[in-house]
C-alpha cells in the first residue's frame, strides 16, 4: 500500500529573520516540534539535568509514600512489589527492587523482607485483583503493597487489603479509572489536583521518583550513598520510556538523554549478558536499540512465559545465572518471533476482506492474549487503521488495540464499555476483556460505529510524515552535525526525515539476504552525488532505470567502514 506523503508547512520567512543564526532545514525542525521561543529552543537542544528535571517532592502525597515504606522498613515487615508483565512494569519493579535492596544493606535491614509478585499474563490478566492481594497476605504474610504500571484502576484490590491490613502505595501512569483507589497512597500524575508537573512518566518513571524520595530519606537516617546513585537507576528509566511509547519531550527528553549515558555504561549484570547474547555493543546504544534489540526480549518473557524472568535478569548479581537468564530470554524472544508471524499471515486473510472498514477488528481461536498487540502493531503500520486483534479462548475474548496518531483509541473503548468487562490502556495502545460472544460482536459493533462517526477518510492510510523539503546537494556535514542534538529520537520527536524531489539515479542494486534492500546513488540538482540504502526497498530494482529522476524521502545518516566515514541517506519512501 502506498503511503501518503505529509509535507510539514514551510516556516516563513518572519521565522527565519527572527532565527537568523539558525540554519532553515533546522530551523523548519524546531518549528515542527512546537518550539517558538529562544528559551524553549534552548532547552530542546540543551537539555540541563538540574534545570529540567522535576523533584520527586513534588508528588503530592510523596512525603506519605516514603514515611509508609520507612516504617515497614523499621517494622521488619514484608513489602510486595506489585508490577506489571511489560517492560514498562518489569523494568519499575526492578527500579524499586534495586533501591530497596541498597537501602537494607546500608542502614541493616533485612532485604529478604522485600518480594516481587508479577501476573501471568494470560491466567491473571492486567492490573491488581483481590485473590493476589489475599496471596500476598497470607502466603507471604505482606503489611505493603507497592504496585508498579499497574493499580489506579483496581479499587476492590486496595480496598480487601486495607480490610486485611495491608496497605498500598500506587505508583502508576495509566487513565484515571471512574472510581479511585481511595484507600492507597496514590503517585500518579494524572490523579486530579496532581501537582506533579510531568504528565507523560511512564511507570518506571513514577517508581524512579519514589526511588529518589526513599534514597534520600535513607540518607537523612546515616546510610551512605554516594551522590549521583539515583542515576544509576537510570538506564531502567530509558528502556521503559521507549518500550511503553511515552513522548520523548519536557522532562522526558532529559530522562531519556541521562538514561542512555547509563545504559551505555551499564552496571547491571543481567542487562550486560542480555547486550552480548542481543550481538549489542555497549557505548553504541541509543532508542533504537531498546525498541528493537533490548525491549523485545524483555517483553518476550510476559508475552510467551512469565515476566518474572525477565525482572530475574534486571536483579540478578550473580554472572552464570545472570548469562543463563539471558540465553533463555534470547530463546524465548525468537519462539515469539515465529509465533507472532504466524498470527500476522492469520489476521491477513481476514484483512483482504474488511473493504473500507476504518477499524479493523480481527480475531480466531487460540491467539495468545500476549502477542496480540505486537501483530495489531504491525495491521496498524501496514493500513494505518485503528485495530484490534483478538484471541478467543472458549467463551472468553482478550484484545489488544493500537492506532495511529490523532485517534484515541481508548475512547473507543469507552463508547463500547457495556458490553465489556475490563479494559484501559493509552490512546495509541490499549487491552480489552470480555466473556461471551454476544457482548463481544456488541462491542465491536459499537467500537466500529464510533470510529465511523470520528474518523475521516483523510486520517487513513499508511502515511510518512516529512519535515522539510531540501535538496540533496543541502546534505552535507553541517547539517549532520546541526542534526544530531535532536537526540533521542522518537515518540514526539521523530528522526527527521527529509524530501528532495527530482534526484537522478546514478546506480542501484539489491543488497541484503534474499535481496530484500536497495542500495543506489542518487545525484542532486547541483551534481552531488550521495550513497543512499533503502531498507526492505529491494523491490524497486525492477523499476528503477539508470539516469531516472525519483522524488526521495530520507534520513541523513554516517556510514562508518574500516575507520572511514562517509554521508549517506536513509532511504525511507520513492516516488516515481
């Protein structure tokens, strides 16, 4: 399917005398993004530690988070971190595992006391449910829960704990549910009268700052902790911040910049034997990296076993146990590879015959509840159409939704919520659960009505968003150097990508296994000649000819070689 090319709206020219010292193609980036002021420039390209980012003091009910964890500290009570089976949930209770576990071996607590519980994805399903806080009672004998991803919207949960006495600290990010967990100490920045400011942490973000307020309650009581040990914690913040898809902008941008310095220089074992096995080089790794080398096998473990191994791995002190988590993680990931593939070829065949639908809802027997958003993820890629993909399980029907940018899918949901028993999630990735297949054709029927109502035909199809249009005799070394403080690229601050309409073809092969990559020459309007690599572009060498002129949509990128360097572009769309 072709995809629709969206130019950005030429900045003016009152722009560029406004930014004289700023080069346009840059200049056009900024303006893109949102930034009109010279400060917020500045911050953008400059992202400062101790000016962007915000104290975890602000929460408000931060002080009574920390003073609850302390006294079970002091009590030599059992506290249960509570997480969710992503990434996102794995990585914050590792966060607050990591904390706690310093904190007990500094001030002489027992770091036995502190427990993990994360649910089976398929068997228990998202969130906090009642019977896990009863296991978490009596087996356990828990006197605090602190959940992590997870817990704003399970209220009946919180609310048998406290009958049990067991309290709860929520650390969470997702919608606020109807009814609040009045019962629990909530750090959430979306509880209404928040005063936190950054509304986009993802979940370990939340723990991180809970993390940062008990290491410095630890240090007011004597233990010693160097300055900067918070940051250690960092690199968990920067997996989890990519792989739950949180916008890399405002403090997040900072959180992100500080957690790769981290991750690259990582101290934690498991993550170091994940790197070796995932063929990744530490010092090189960046967002790309936890979206497709790092996230993915973490993931693997909750989509395809349990996520409990993966929080293993994220502990684990130990080099042998350490490396055998890794294997297993590195096996498990390639299972789900195959898995999921299979499912996409499936939900295909019932794509072909879905017409104009503009949501697409796919679903058969025996899809597992874990892998359906990883093929909603790719439906939505390939048709740039909300989806849902299904897995039915007899009577019960588990689903996972993805949608492009400008359609919140969540509300979707909302407008179906009779006829569904659980759901949730952000507006560009969500889960419903539902029993009987009555309620769940209901549910779909009122999901599709409602996009049909919110959706025009312009918001459809797979499209390519462009920032300027430059021609290829632009792309030189300046502009690669202006290029590279937009680091890290991603959600809300995409890697640039550029047209240049009318570059001549100069030479071009397939490349790559089964030839499935272009690679060519292209020359600009003022005879600059630039190698060029097309990813999964490899059939254009039956419709390229030598000498003709294609309209291209790249990023710049350096091609490194036995020490040598060399400009390129990243070939992401052509047009003949």
């Amino acid at each position: 399917m072709d995809k629709r090319w969206v130019i950005a709206e030429p900045i003016s020219d009152d722009v560029k005398k406004q930014f004289p010292e700023i080069a346009p193609a840059v200049l056009q980036l900024l303006w893109t993004r949102g930034l009109r002021t010279q400060e917020e420039i500045d911050v953008f390209l400059g992202p400062d530690w101790s000016r962007d980012v915000y104290s975890h003091d602000l929460f408000n009910h931060m002080v009574a988070a920390v003073t609850r964890v302390f006294e079970s500290l002091e009590a030599g009570e059992v506290i249960s971190i509570h997480g969710d089976y992503d990434a996102d949930g794995v990585c914050g209770t590792a966060v607050l595992v990591s904390a706690l576990r310093d904190i007990c071996r500094a001030l002489g607590f027992d770091e036995k006391k502190i427990t993990t519980y994360i649910p089976h994805r398929e068997k228990e399903g998202y969130g906090m449910s009642v019977s896990t806080m009863e296991h978490l009672h009596e087996h356990d004998k828990t006197k605090l829960v602190i959940t992590v991803d997870c817990g704003i919207s399970n209220k009946p949960a919180v609310d048998r704990g406290k009958e049990l006495g067991v309290d709860t600290v929520i650390c969470d990010h997702h919608t606020m549910p109807e009814e609040l967990p009045d019962q629990a100490i909530l750090i959430h920045p979306l509880v209404p009268g928040e005063a936190f400011p950054n509304k986009h942490l993802c979940g370990t973000g939340v723990a991180y700052k809970l993390a940062c307020g008990l290491i410095d309650e630890a240090r007011r009581r004597g233990a010693d902790l160097p300055d900067g040990y918070s940051k250690w914690l960092l690199d968990l913040v920067a997996i989890a911040t990519v792989t739950d898809v949180m916008p890399l902008s405002g403090e997040n941008r900072v959180l992100e910049k500080y957690g790769l310095l981290v991750l690259n220089k990582t101290r934690r074992t498991g993550i170091q034997k994940l790197l070796d096995v995932a063929g990744s080089k530490i010092g090189e790794l960046d967002t790309v990296s936890i979206g497709f080398q790092i996230g993915p096998r973490l993931n693997a473990a909750g989509r395809m076993t349990h996520a409990q191994e993966a929080l293993e791995l994220l502990i684990e002190e130990d080099e042998l146990r350490a490396t055998e988590l890794a294997m297993r993680l590195q096996e498990i990931n390639k299972e789900r590879q195959k898995a999921s593939q299979a499912m996409y070829v499936q939900a295909e065949s019932q794509l072909k015959t879905m017409g104009d639908d503009k949501l697409l809802v796919v679903w058969q027997e025996g899809w597992g509840a874990g892998l359906v958003g990883l093929v909603a993820g790719k439906v939505v890629s390939k048709y740039g159409k909300p989806t849902f993909v299904v897995g039915r399980d007899g009577d019960k029907f588990v689903g996972s939704g993805r949608s492009p940018e400008g359609f919140d899918i969540t509300q979707a949901m909302r407008h179906a919520s009779d006829h569904l028993d659980k759901f949730g999630g952000h507006p560009q990735a969500c889960g419903f659960s539902v029993h009987g297949e009555e309620k769940f054709l209901r549910a779909v029927e009122s999901m599709r009505a409602y996009a049909e109502e919110q959706i025009t035909l312009e918001d459809l199809g797979p499209r390519v968003n462009i920032d300027a249009q430059v021609d290829l005799d632009e792309v030189d070394w300046p502009l690669y150097d202006a290029l590279q403080p937009f680091r890290p690229f991603g959600t809300g601050n995409p890697r640039p990508l550029f047209l240049s309409k009318g570059a001549k073809v100069i030479s071009f092969s397939a490349v790559g296994k089964e030839g499935s990559h272009l690679k060519l020459r292209l020359q600009g309007q003022g005879g600059k000649i630039l190698p060029a690599i097309g990813f999964r572009l490899g059939d254009w060498v039956d419709r390229l000819t030598i000498g003709a002129e294609v309209d291209v949509v790249f990023e710049v990128q350096v091609n490194e070689w036995n020490g040598n360097r060399e400009l390129q572009i990243r070939v992401e769309d052509l047009k003949q």
